[in-house]
C-alpha cells in the first residue's frame, strides 16, 4: 500500500485565465523545495497545467487534488461542466473546441489532453455529458515493481 506523504485541494475557476496557471505554479515550487528530479518536476507541471487550463477553459469550476506518496505523484481533477461528448476524439492532437478568443490568448492548439496522456505514466478521463469530467492521471516515482 503505498504511504501518502503530502496532500493538497486546489480550487479552480472557470474564466480565471488571470489566475489559470498559479495552482501549478505552486505545485512546482513545491516540488523543487523537495528536491525532486527536474524531469519529474517538468511531466508533473505540464499535466497540472493542462488539466487545470481544460477547467479553466471549458468546465463551469473544478478542484485539483494533489498528492504525493512514496511510489507516485497523482493529480486528479473533476470538474462540473458541459463533459466531453467523445473522449477518444477529444485525445486527438490538434482536436480544439476553443473559442477565437481563446486562441488569441495562445490556447487552443488541441494538445493538452495529449501532452497530459504523453507526460503521464496513467491517465485515466471520466466524463458525465452534462455534469462534468473527471482526469486522473499519476506519475511514477519508483520503477515498476
Ligand atoms: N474539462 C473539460 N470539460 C469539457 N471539455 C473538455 C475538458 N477538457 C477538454 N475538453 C474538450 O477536449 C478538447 C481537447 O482538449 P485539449 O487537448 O486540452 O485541447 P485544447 O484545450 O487546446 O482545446 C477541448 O477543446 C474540449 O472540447
Ligand atoms: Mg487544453
């Protein structure tokens, strides 16, 4: 059973595109006061972020559950929104929902459930048409047993 050593609820606002990024902000800050790898550091950061800017984008509001344990660092994220209809097409690279806006603002290139499946050693997406989502996604901190 694997021990948890550190645990942390982050709150996250639709429409926060101002704020939308400072959850991750301090989940790296905290990981590098910890002395973690850089490259742990850096798969951990882009699916935080990624996840956290999906709510931020898309969903209505959402948490961000952070923990670590001593064989992995999970981040898990439910949100309440519109869900997604079609997971699998949702994966796609370049699939994008965003608005003009949005991509005025340099998001939208329809990578970031990508990036979150390609940095992510799980990933599991659950999503509720009407309610929300669900991403739960984990990365290994000790070779697989
Ligand atoms: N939390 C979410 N709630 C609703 N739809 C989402 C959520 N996350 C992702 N999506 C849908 O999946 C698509 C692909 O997401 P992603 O790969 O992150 O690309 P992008 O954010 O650039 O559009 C989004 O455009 C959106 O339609
Ligand atoms: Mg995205």
């Amino acid at each position: 059973m694997a021990e948890e050593l550190f645990r942390k609820s982050f709150s996250i606002l639709s429409c926060n595109f101002d704020k939308a990024g400072e959850n991750t902000t301090e989940i790296k800050a905290l990981l590098k006061s910890l002395d973690f790898n850089p490259d742990i550091i850096r798969r951990v950061v882009v699916v935080a972020f990624e996840a956290e800017m999906n709510v931020v984008m898309y969903a209505n509001r959402g948490r961000m559950d952070f923990v670590i344990t001593d064989e992995e660092i999970r981040i898990d994220i439910t949100d309440e929104g519109p869900g997604i209809p079609d997971i699998k097409q949702a994966m796609q690279e370049g699939y994008s929902t965003a608005t003009d806006e949005m991509r005025e603002m340099g998001f939208g290139f329809g990578m970031g459930l990508p990036n979150i499946k390609k940095h992510s050693d799980f990933l599991e997406i659950k999503s509720d048409v009407g309610k929300g989502t669900t991403v739960m996604a984990g990365i290994r901190l000790v070779p697989d047993a």
